[in-house]
C-alpha cells in the first residue's frame, strides 16, 4: 500500500496528516484494501491448507487406593504443547492468535491451551463406626463417609490468547523538540500520516493483531509476589522513515501465564435404610469448600490492570515505554466463593 493505487493510478495516503494543528482542511480519500487486490470482483480469497502444526510432550503420573475404607485416585501431569498459533479453533478450544500472517514458523510457540502442571486426586473415606451396642444412637452417627476432589493447573500462555496486551498508541505527546504535540509518521514513500497501525508502519493491512510492543527485558523475570508479568519491559514499535519499514515487537515472548486455578470441593453423606428396598440418602457438599477465590485478570472493566496504553509512539532515537500506572502485571481482583448445598433424596 506503499506503492502506487492500481485504481486510482496514484499513491494514496492512509490517515494524511493535516497541518496545522486544528486547522481546517480537506484530506483526499483514505486507502481502499479492495484496491489492491487482484480479483476485483472478490473481496478475500481465501486458501484453506494443513499447514499448522503442534507436538506434546509430557510426563503422567498416576496413583489410586481401592481397597480398605479409603479410596484415592490422583494424577499429575507435567507437559509442553507447542505449535504454530493460527487462530484455528478446528479442534476445539483456539490455539492461540496469529502474529505474523506472511511466515508461519514466526508463530511458533506454546498454545493457548498450553497448562504446564495439572494435578488432580478425589477420594471417598468411610468414616469410623464410634457407636457399638445401641441402635438408637448407631443410626445417626455410624456409616457416613467423606468424599472429597481437588485440582489445580497453571495458568495458560498470556500471549498467546492477548497478543499485544491490549496496547494501544497514538502520536499526540509534548516533548522538548516537538511542543505542539503532533508527530507526523513519514513512510517510506515519502509522505507524512498522524495514524498508528500496520498500513502506515508496514504498507499493509493483513496483520491480524496490529502492532506488537517491543521487549526491552523479560517481562517474566524478577517478579513481585502475584505479579505475572512486568509491564516495564514493553516500549512502542518504531516507526518508519522515509527509507525504511517500521519495525514490529517480538513475535514469541517469554512465557508469561495467567493465573493458575486452584479449587477443592468437599461432600459429607449418609444412607438411612427404611426397608430392604427403601433408604433416605442425606448429603452435605461444599463447592470451593475452603473459599479460596482465585486470581484473575480483566475483571475490573476498561481500566483493567492487563491493560497496556502507551501515551506516544517511538521516534527514531526514542522508545516511548508503557505510561499507564493502572498496569501493574498483578491482577487486581479474584473470582470464586464457597457454595454450599443440603440435600436429601429418598430411593424407593
């Protein structure tokens, strides 16, 4: 989009920038992606081909109790999913959001549903018969059992299901050798536009998540207690110059995850026989019985602290870093609570 407009046979500017600031002026028609395309009578033509892939490894272990009156069942799994992230959800749950539409293997990475540790065990134990030689008190306190299930798993790849962290960028910020605010972006073809995004950094609209934030450092290293990330490490793209193509942040990051999940639920029961064919079951269960919320990004709205905003974008000899103070890596709010349940059912 750089080039010439094969429809209007003249170099078109996506978002002109018009001087001076707050003046007044008519700005020519913006840039057509319809335009550019060979089949004009389409709009996309789009090629469907096996050309993702994936592996898993992992090591499973398993062990269960099934005798005596305490039954158990748990198992752990340590593993790594890893392909190319293509925004395919073809097999369930999505992969993970595509970077780079022009180079496949640029998106290779952990997916989206990539958990690295997953444990699980439940359990039913037969509580001690403490009453011996009295039918009248054995009934109500004799032959209840416990069942129980727990299970926790590590959060999944932030990156991959929030590409850029919601960053968003803009060219109106004061400094010292621009103090009217505006910052004009000269493309590579010579002329000069006021907006941010893939067409005038890259002379293209087929970059699915726009621009990428650049790493300055791990985001995931030296972290505070329930930080999952830093969000001193990202700085805007730099832009392009009138010779050169603006530049595009990391493709794959280091793993940086969600919050894990952590949860447990308890259940108290008791058959009461009536006949041979009869009996009353009373149960006493607890979901999340320890009330243990768990941490969770976005729960807070638009001023969300996995929220990235950057107040200006890079010049040549500068990198404008993340401004937002709301945007700590450390999730502000948690989900979850004990919900308890009573409950009687009568078989007959």
């Amino acid at each position: 989009m750089f080039g010439v407009d094969p429809v209007l046979g003249q170099v078109v500017n996506p978002s002109p920038y018009c001087m001076p600031i707050g003046s007044t002026c008519t700005l020519p028609a913006g840039i057509v992606p319809q335009d550019y395309r060979p089949l004009q009578n389409y709009q996309e033509v789009k090629l469907y081909q096996h050309g993702g892939y994936a592996n898993y490894n992992s090591l499973q272990v398993s062990a269960q109790k099934q005798s005596g009156n305490l039954f158990i069942f748990s198992n752990f799994t340590f593993g790594k999913v890893l392909g190319t992230r293509d925004d395919s959800s073809a097999n369930g749950n999505g992969n993970g959001n595509d970077l780079d539409p022009f180079n496949l293997a640029n998106n290779y990475g952990p997916l989206a549903y990539d958990h690295t540790k997953v444990f699980n065990v439940s359990f039913t134990y037969k509580l001690p018969n403490p009453i011996h030689g009295n039918a009248l008190l054995a009934a109500p306190v004799n032959g209840w059992q416990l069942s129980g299930y727990t299970t926790y798993q590590d959060g999944a790849n932030l990156q991959a299901t929030n590409p850029v962290l919601n960053a968003t960028y803009n060219n109106n910020f004061v400094s010292s050798t621009n103090p009217t605010g505006q910052q004009p972006i000269t493309m590579p073809n010579g002329l000069s536009a006021e907006g941010i995004g893939t067409e005038q950094w890259f002379g293209t609209n087929e970059y699915p998540n726009a621009l990428i934030p650049i790493l300055t450092c791990n985001p995931s290293k030296g972290l505070a207690k329930g930080q999952k990330f830093n969000p001193n490490c990202f700085a805007s793209p730099l832009p392009p110059t009138a010779s050169s193509y603006g530049q595009q942040g990391q493709y794959i990051w280091p793993y940086m995850r969600y919050p894990h999940y952590w949860g447990s639920d308890l259940a108290v029961f008791k058959a009461f026989k009536v006949t041979e064919a009869q009996r009353v079951e009373v149960r006493i269960s607890a979901t999340n019985w320890l009330n243990h919320p768990n941490a969770q990004f976005n729960l807070s709205g638009s001023n969300s602290d996995d929220k990235l905003i950057f107040n200006g974008y890079s010049t040549g000899s500068e990198m404008i870093a993340n401004s937002n103070a709301s945007t700590t890596g450390t999730p502000i709010a948690k989900a979850g609570y004990r919900w308890m349940q009573f409950a009687a059912k009568y078989y007959f």
